[in-house]
C-alpha cells in the first residue's frame, strides 16, 4: 500500500480505537503544570500509531508526544510527528473538540499531513504538491484578509502574562475578534479552511503543528516562528500561522518591533 494511503487509514483506525477506548476508565496524570494533562488514552493511541508504523516501516523514525523520538535532532530520513490526542484537557473535559495529528517529513521537506477531528468524523489532509482536503473536498486556495476584517486564534492565558500579553493585547485589539478552541491542531486546519483568518501561540511543540502545517501551505496559507523563521519539527517555538497577507501584517506591524524581547524570551524558554 501506498505511504499516504497507509498514513491515511492508520489515522482514521486509531479515531476509532479512541471514539471505543473513552468510554472506558480514563486514568488522568498531570505533566508539567496541573493544567497539563495526560491520560492513559493519549499513551494508547500513540503507542497503536507508532508499533503500526514499525511493523510497516521498520526504517522510519517517529517523533511522539507521549515519549518516542525526543532525542531525535537530524531531520535526515522520513519521520512521522504524532500527536496522538491534540487538546487533551477538550478530551477529559468535553469529550470533543480533539484531534490527532500526524505529519510526515522526508529529510526536513513536508510529505503529508492528516489532522483527523474524531468526534466529529473529519479527516483534513494534504499531500505536498497535490492539495489539501477536508474529507474528499478539495479546499481552494486562500483569500488574503487585514487583521481588521479578520477573526484571530488565541488562547486567552497568554493575554494574563504580563510581557507576552502586552505584546498579543494590540492584535487582538486590532482584529475583528478572537476564538479559542484548545486544539492547536484543529486551529490549524481552521485557518486553512478560512474560518479564522491566523492562529498565534508563544509555545507549540512540532507534534502539535507538524500536521496542520502542511495542509495550510498547501491552500497556500504561511506557518513561521514569531520572527518569521521556518518552524523546525524537532525543537518548539513561538507559532504564527495565517492567509499570507494577514501573517505578513502581523509579523510586520505587530512582532518586528519587539524582535529583541522575542529572541530573549524564545531563548528563555529552551
Ligand atoms: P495538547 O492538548 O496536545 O497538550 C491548547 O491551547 C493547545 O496548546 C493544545 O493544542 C495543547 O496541546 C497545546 N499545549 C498545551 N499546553 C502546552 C504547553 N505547555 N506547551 C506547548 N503546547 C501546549
Ligand atoms: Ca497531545
């Protein structure tokens, strides 16, 4: 079977393996803050997606969430970036409004990406070069917007630190308004189908985007680190994704002026 095709339909197996396993005992740890959750399901599903690929592709690399892969620092080979349970604290929570995400790379360049919203049954998917789908409907290309006509993805916590948020308060000012969804993932591939015109957040780790961000270039759509550099798939960053014009202006008018700030903070966080 071909790649893409395999990737497609082991995405799509492990939706169902969690749309059975959540209504079993769910067992929730926290990681690094009491807010950052992890339950036995997001261990489960990466562990399915990563014996899978191995007993398939005993040659590819895999770059999990939940543990595997996170010595890896050379892109050379093809490596799948996972995230078995994108918006854990949804899936405890809400019971929706999750993803998995999966983006495959051969030697650092994007191959495929797949960001499958399980309880809604949408797998949006693109194969570089050939376009981006949500399902089988092709998705046109984007339409630039000015952040003033424009709805804007944040996550509100940010907006309560005290340097970040003064940095983000001007653009949600600017904007027309802003949504959160807790799902990086998802707000991904929302700005790639139009519903909102940029996703911005000052940390994402690569399985959280490695994806999405495939599927948005291939509608055309820029995903760049806060100083406008090219997001890595193996170290995490500050995450900037929008229509072309709406990114420019915000990187521009919004972010370049606190280029300084942005480094200091950025190394801070390593
Ligand atoms: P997760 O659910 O896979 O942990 C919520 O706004 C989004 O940010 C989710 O995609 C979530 O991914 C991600 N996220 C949550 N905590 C994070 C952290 N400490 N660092 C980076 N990303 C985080
Ligand atoms: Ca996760």
């Amino acid at each position: 079977m071909h790649l893409y095709d395999f990737a497609k339909n082991l995405v799509l197996e492990a939706g169902n393996n969690i749309r059975k396993w959540m209504h079993e005992d769910i067992e929730i740890e926290s990681k690094s803050n009491p807010n950052d959750l992890v339950t036995n399901v997001d261990k489960a599903v990466e562990t399915f997606i990563v014996s899978q690929i191995e007993a398939q592709y005993p040659h590819h690399k895999m770059i999990g969430e939940e543990g595997h892969g996170h010595d890896i620092d050379s892109t050379q080979g093809t490596i799948w970036v996972i995230d078995p349970i994108d918006g854990t604290l949804n899936f405890v929570h809400q019971k929706q409004n999750f993803a998995i995400s999966v983006g495959i790379y051969k030697d650092g360049k994007p191959y495929a990406g797949f960001v499958y919203d399980v309880m809604r049954d949408i797998l949006y998917h693109a194969k570089a070069s050939h376009g981006a789908f949500k399902n089988e409907m092709p998705l046109p290309q984007l339409q630039n917007t000015l952040l003033k006509e424009s709805i804007v993805g944040l996550n509100p916590n940010w907006l309560t630190k005290p340097k970040m948020g003064s940095i983000l308060q001007p653009i949600i000012r600017d904007s027309r308004t802003a949504r959160a969804y807790g799902s990086a993932a998802l707000e991904i591939v929302y700005v790639a189908t139009g519903l909102l015109s940029a996703y911005m957040t000052p940390r994402l780790h690569p399985w959280d985007y490695a994806g999405g961000l495939i599927i948005l270039q291939e509608v055309g759509g820029s995903g760049t680190n806060f100083l406008g550099e090219p997001l890595s798939i193996t170290t995490h960053s500050t995450v900037l994704f929008g229509n072309k014009a709406i990114h420019e202006e915000i990187l521009n008018h919004y972010l370049s002026p606190y280029r300084n700030e942005l480094i200091a903070m950025q190394q801070r966080y390593q």
